[in-house]
C-alpha cells in the first residue's frame, strides 16, 4: 500500500492533485485545507497518503498532516461514513478542532460542517469520543491564526483551486474586515461564495 508521496505537483484541481513521482503522475485526493497547504505547481510535495482499494478502483487520498491523516482513518470506521465522506468532512473543519467537538460532544459545531446533519453529528460524538480524544487534549483551545498569515492563505489555497491571482486577491481582500479570529476553513467557504456569486 502507499504511504507517502514525495514528488513535484504538476497539476492540482477542486478536489485533488497530481503529484510527479519519478516520471510517474499519481493522482491523490485532498480536502480543501491541504489542497491550501500545497506549493505552487512545479515545486517540490510530500504527502501522506491513505490507500483506498475497491474491486473497480485504487483511490489514494492525500494529507497534509499527520492530525488530519490520524481524524480520517477514524472517520472511516465510523457507519456510513466512506472515504470521500470523511474528506468532505475535513474540507469543512480543521482535524483538530474536528477532534476537540467530537470530544467535548458539541453536536451544535460538528452539523456547521457541511454534509453532517444531526445523526451524522451525533454518531461521529458516540462512536469517535474515545478515539479522539488524545488529540484533542493535544490541541489545546483552538488558535486563530494571525490576519496577515491567514489572509495569505486563503490566496494560496485559492490559486490552487484554480482562480486566477487577482481574483483570489480581490477575495481575500473583500474578507479582510471579518478576518480576525476566523479559521482558514470558514474563509474559503465565504471566498468561495463570494467567487460563485
């Protein structure tokens, strides 16, 4: 199985990327806050990387950190709830903070991530409490990261999903107001509205 990607990115898209190991291009799905994490196209990457074998097909998923791969490979043992569900799910909610809610039990915070209703919600609560909890007490509360260096970000990650630099800038911009205190996440989902009209 393959663990560990460490390429050059040739090419990254709404939900993945294409990482050039050797001559050889492998495609690897990703959630919205690694695809942020990523270089700029033709720069060096390592990913770490969960392998997902079906009878039809070979899926690798991608992950920036060890946090968000460790929140996966929970998610996946939880009822219903399949690979591309759990990177859904972290697309919406840092792994961590991910981690403190299931622990504390905050329903309320788990069904703001898109995609999880209130059963989802609370499943994730019963069945990820213990799991999760270790990394929970790891985090602490949750920080915001500094303005400047979320903004830059946010205009990183933005790029990679394909906009064109002044329009990631104009984005970015429009959000600065509000961005003290807030999370990457909820930036890119308010740029992406944004973008969309």
């Amino acid at each position: 199985m393959i663990a560990r990607l460490s390429g050059r990115l040739l090419e990254v898209g709404e939900a993945e990327a294409v990482v050039d190991v050797g001559g050889v291009g492998y495609r690897v799905h990703l959630s919205r806050l690694s695809l942020a994490a990523l270089p700029a196209r033709g720069e060096a990457v390592a990913l770490r990387v969960f392998t997902h074998v079906r009878e039809d097909a070979l899926d690798l998923f991608g992950f920036a950190t060890e946090d968000e791969e460790a929140v996966f490979r929970a998610l996946i043992e939880v009822k219903g709830v399949g690979p591309r569900a759990a990177q859904n799910i972290l697309s919406g909610i840092e792994a961590r903070e991910l981690a403190q809610a299931v622990a504390q039990g905050d329903v309320v915070r788990l069904t703001k991530v898109p995609g999880v209703g209130k059963k989802t919600a609370e499943r994730l609560v019963v069945e990820l409490k213990d799991r999760l909890l270790a990394l929970a007490r790891a985090s602490g509360p949750a920080r915001a990261a500094p303005e400047a260096d979320v903004l830059e970000q946010l205009r990183t990650a933005l790029v990679n999903l394909g906009y064109k630099p002044p329009q990631a800038e104009g984005a970015s911009e429009s959000l600065r107001e509000g961005a003290p205190g807030k999370r990457l996440d909820e930036l890119l989902r308010e740029a992406l509205k944004l973008l969309r009209g």
